[in-house]
C-alpha cells in the first residue's frame, strides 16, 4: 500500500535537530572492586567456628553452621567462598553446591548480596552492636558423575573444607584463627592430618588452627576402616566400600613403607612431622589424587589392595603425591603461592611442580618397588610415544600446557592429540629425565637429579610451611650441582613449541623407544581395567568396550577416513566388532596391504569406511642398547637407594 503520510518541515527541522545524547548509545561502565584485598593482618573478631553435620549420607548433604566473631563497631562483613584451589591449578571452587544460605545476628536474619563482579564473595550488612554471625547453609555433594566429583555415599565420604566453609575477606587465610568440628555416621572413623582430634560420640573436633592449615587437612572417614603403620611418622589409613577389601598384603605394605624410606633418602628432611596416607577404595567415591603437606587424598578402585599385582599400574598416585610435601607444598612456585583462595595463581612454573614431581613418581616407585621396574619402564614408553607422534607439539609449548587448568578445566576435547593436554606432567618428566642424565655424564656418574633434590627440597627445619622459588633459582640450583647452559635447555625443551620429541633422556640412559605389536606392561594394565583399546599409534582411535569412539588422533588413519569421537565402530571385515575381530583385522591389513572396512554408526546413520593402514598393531616400548649384562644409566636411577644409603 502507498503511504500517504508526509513529512513535513516541523517534523525534519525537530528530527535534525535531536541531540546525539538522547539516543541509547552503550558506554562502558567502571568496574568498582568492593572486595578488599587481603592483608597480612589477623582476623580481629577472634576464632571462628565451624560445625559440620555430615550424617545426611544418603541425599549427600553436608549441613554447615558457622560462626564468625565481629569485631567492635564493624556494620559490614564480606565473606568469601574459596575459588582457587591448592593442587587444582586453576578456579575450582564448587560455589553452585553451596545452597540454602542464610546469615543471622542475635537470631535475626540479616541481608545480604553476592557481589556482581566477584560472585564468590557475599556482602552482609550488619545491626547496629553485632558481636557476631552465624552463617548457614547447606553444601550439596553431587549424587552422579554428571554433576560433579562426588564426595558422599552411604558408606564413606571425602570431606573437604574448603567446599563447606567461608572466610572474611581482606586477610592472609593463615592469619585465620577456625576450630572446626564434625559429626559423622555412627560407627564411622574418621581421619585427617589435624592436631588435636578429640571424640564424643559420632562428633569429632579439633583443636584451634589456621583457615590455610584447614584447608590443607581434608577428612576421609568411612563405616569400614584400616591404619597402617608405615614407620617414619607416616601411616595409611584407607575406607572401603566393604570390609574384605582393606586385605592389602603385608609385601604391598611393606612397599609403601619402602617409599617412605625412599623418599627421605631422596629429599632429606621432610616438611612434615607426620604424614597420612588417606585413601578410598571404592568406585562409587569420585576420583581423586591431591597434594597437601602432611597428606594426600586418593582414590583407588575397591581391589586394588587385594588385587595388589594386578593394580601395579594404578599405584603411582602414593609416590607422586608424597612428593609433593617437598615439590609443590613447601617449596612452591613464587607465581603459585597466594594469600588467599580470592587471588588468582599463575601456573607457568607447573613444568617444575609437576613435571619433576611426575618424575620423581616414577623413579621412587620402582626404587620401592610400590610399582614394578617394567611397569615404570612401560609409563616412560608410553609416555615418549605420545610425544614422538603427537601433532599439537608443533605449535604449542609444554610451558603453555600449564594454563590448560586454568581455561580448559580439564573437560574432554575433540582432538586433545592436536590441542594438548596438561602435557607439563609427563612431557615434563622426560625432560626432567634428560636433565639427569645429562648431570650423570658431565660429572662421570658422580652426581645427578638426585643431588639436585636434596639440595633444592630439604626442609631447613622449624616452623617454615613454605619457600618460593622462580626460574632463576631452578637454575641457579642446577648449576650449583653441574655447570651447563641449564636456562637455554629449559627454554628449547619447555618453553618453545617445536622442539624434538623429548626421548634423548631416555637414550643417554641406554635405552630406545621401539613399537611392537603387544603393549606394554603398562598400557595393557590400564586397557584391560577400562577395556578400552587404544589403538592411537595404528589406526588413530581409542576405542571402548563397545567400539565406541573416544578418541581420534589427529590426520591419523581413521581421522584422514572421517571417524571422529562420538561415533562407534560396528564391524571390521565384516565382522561383529569385539577387541580381538579390531586386531586382527589390523594384523590382517598388514599381510594382505588391504584397506580395513569399518562398518560406522554415526548419529543413527551407518556407512562402510576404508581405513588405510598397513603397519600392524602398534605400541610402544623401551628396548635396551646396550649390549651385555651392564646396567644402563636408566637402570642405575631406578634402583633402590635403601641398601647403599645407611
């Protein structure tokens, strides 16, 4: 239809006439930081208290009732959720279990508002002559592996302070003054590496300490507990889902021991004045290997202590968190070390923390035997044989691994072969192992990493819970044991994309990475538990129980065949897809040089792939030199110091 409206001079002069400033421009707004940053100054309202009702097992709640003294005249309080975790390398803090809030005065419940910027601080005014508030709320474990890790079930739980608590804002956490208390199950035992534990029925308290010493001494507690004495002011306790699988042979005790002894040798004096060992045999707790200073957290699956040769492959997580009370607990990366869980870390350093930490995981589990040599030997196998074929190497550098917990949190990816992993631990750890040898050799076998760990780790004594470091000293330290240009190879083997896949530690150490169509002691542990079958260094796929895709290597085989993750493999040759129809349809190839005929599922479609791939079952292994009975340097490191250090 023709419009018949008509614009007239009134109408275009006042049009023209607008003012730019009437239209709905968008302008950038100043952010106003209302948290206040902490200082190194005591809370001054006093100790404050936390009292944790945990019996609710079977909807996984934990209740919280907190207590936080005030000091004269305040008519604000700013409390914290902790956001950046120790040993998580990046935000963790589960702030979206933590429901049911409320704040209250003298029984009154008091307002409150979560900072718009900082959503993990909480902002309460406070009554005119408040001495204190009560804090109240409920925090949620998750029930299934889709909602989080989960931390409770009917017959254990993992508790972890800071998910369940608050701290004012504006001081050191160890300036923090807490005396916590717990109430668990009845007929549960409960332990952590608090002082002080003092029973009344199913409560259990502690005495006073530090919100940082809270934080870093979690609870594992259970209906079926067991303590082993370890010597060395060290002991394992571990809760079962049923009581026959706390059986761990007296050999297997006997092992751990020996890491305990091995790693004194190794570090000197321990940060510690004793040590737990805290550990879940169970596969309904979630999983979880971390650090703290006179602790770790781990979960193993239920039969690992009765099944104990079978799990040699899965028990490295004792050596490497025992390592880092030395290497990431006390002495700590300087961009690391934070007053606060507010303030955010910076994990450029994490090639050391965790690469040497990764390292030295290895070389005391065989030392103590906890693992067997071969299955060690298998670890830094499989480990070279990532690196030797992995495409993401050719742009990204091992020093950018380490900001992966920061912006990946850890989810799956596409193509992890392409954009890396946290590829600082094990990447790290060859490193860390040329490094030694190259020590060995320049002083004729008369020193090596070792030196450099005693020298580096050992605790001075006193009361020092933690010493910095930065590049400078790792450098400084390992010239002071072997002169060498130590900067410039951190550089080309850390901090440069590009650079040749890291097996020369291994060859100076008298071995070689070789593929053979078994895999190795290692690989075959790991893929007989999770029956999946990891093919990545023939076809390019990993593969679960039931042919389904979990992971493509990238411009491999079946990437270059268009099988990706998410898709699953139905048939090979014809043949129902089982483990056994996969190899020998690659064997097959191999023989005949014939494409392999994958019948795919693909988002309800099926369609017949030809994958090209003529080099047989792959996997890979450490193939000795050296010729003759000799050790090789490989060996020497790896042999236990026991029976030549006293």
């Amino acid at each position: 239809m023709r419009s018949t409206f008509a614009a007239g001079p009134l109408f275009v002069a006042l049009f023209l006439a607008a003012p730019a400033a009437s239209q709905d421009i968008p302008r950038t707004l100043p952010i106003t930081q209302t948290v206040p940053d902490a200082q190194d100054t005591p809370w001054p309202g006093g100790t404050i208290t936390l009292n944790i009702d945990a019996t609710d097992t079977q909807r996984g709640l934990y209740r919280v009732t907190q207590t936080i003294p005030l000091a004269t005249g305040a008519r604000q309080l700013t409390l914290l959720y902790p956001q950046w975790l120790p040993g998580s390398h990046g935000p963790r803090g589960p702030l979206a279990e933590l429901v049911d809030i409320r704040f209250l005065a003298d029984g009154k419940v008091l307002s409150w508002r979560r900072d718009p910027v900082e959503v993990y601080a909480f902002h309460i005014d406070l009554p005119e002559g408040a001495r204190e508030v009560t804090a109240r709320f409920i925090h949620t474990s998750p029930l299934q592996p889709s909602e989080g890790r989960i931390t409770m079930t009917p017959k254990m739980l993992n508790l972890q302070w800071e998910k369940m608590s608050l701290y004012p804002a504006g001081h050191y956490v160890r300036r923090i003054r807490i005396k916590p208390q717990v109430t668990f199950p009845a007929g549960w035992t409960a332990v952590a590496a608090l002082d002080g534990a003092k029973t009344s029925g199913n409560r259990v308290s502690w005495a006073e300490t530090d919100y940082e010493t809270l934080v870093d001494s979690p609870i594992f507690a259970g209906r079926h507990f067991r303590k082993w004495e370890l010597g060395n002011h060290t002991t394992m306790s571990a809760v079962a889902d049923a009581p026959e699988l706390l059986s761990a042979p007296e050999t297997g005790i006997a092992e751990v021991s020996a890491l305990v002894d091995e790693s004194l040798i190794l570090f000197g004096r321990p940060p510690f004045d004793r040590y737990e060992f805290l550990i879940a045999l169970s596969n309904r707790l979630g999983s979880i290997g971390l650090e703290h200073l006179r602790s770790t957290e781990i979960q193993f699956e239920p039969e690992n202590f009765t099944a104990w040769d079978a799990y040699d492959w899965d028990r490295n997580t004792l050596a490497h968190e025992l390592v880092h009370s030395w290497n990431g607990k006390f002495r700590r990366p300087a961009p690391l070390w934070t007053p606060d869980y507010r303030q955010p870390m910076q994990g450029n350093l994490l090639w050391f923390y965790e690469g040497q930490t990764q390292f030295w995981g290895h070389v005391l589990s065989a030392r103590s035997g906890v693992q067997s040599k071969d299955v060690v030997l298998g670890m830094f196998a499989t480990q070279a044989g990532k690196y030797a074929e992995q495409p993401g190497r050719g742009w990204r550098s091992v020093e950018d691994t380490t900001q992966d917990p920061i912006f990946s949190a850890r989810k799956p990816k596409p193509f992890a072969s392409l954009a890396r992993d946290e590829d600082y631990y094990n990447e790290g750890a060859l490193v860390w192992l040329e490094a030694d040898q190259i020590i060995r050799a320049g002083t004729g076998g008369a020193r090596g990493l070792d030196d450099f760990a005693r020298a580096f780790f050992a605790h001075p004594g006193g009361g020092e819970r933690a010493a910095t470091y930065d590049r400078a000293d790792i450098v400084t330290g390992l010239n002071a044991i072997h002169p060498y240009d130590w900067s410039a190879f951190l550089r080309s083997r850390l901090e440069e994309a590009g650079s040749p896949a890291p097996l020369a530690g291994l060859e100076r150490g008298g071995y070689r990475l070789v593929w053979r169509s078994e895999p190795n002691p290692f690989d075959k542990g790991r893929m007989d538990y999770s029956e999946r079958l990891d093919l990545t260094h023939s076809l390019g796929l990993v593969l679960g129980k039931k042919g389904e895709v979990v992971a493509t290597q990238w411009e491999g085989p079946a990437f270059k065949a268009g099988i990706v993750n998410g898709a699953s493999i139905v048939a090979a040759n014809g043949n129902a897809y089982d483990a056994k129809v996969m190899k020998r349809a690659i064997t097959d190839a191999a023989r005949t040089g014939k494409p392999i005929e994958l019948l795919v599922q693909r988002d309800g479609r099926l369609a017949t792939m030809p994958v090209e791939w003529k080099g047989g079952l792959r996997w890979p292994w450490l193939e000795r030199t050296q010729a003759g009975n000799d050790t090789a340097p490989l060996d020497q490191l790896l042999a236990p110091r026991r029976n030549t250090a006293r």
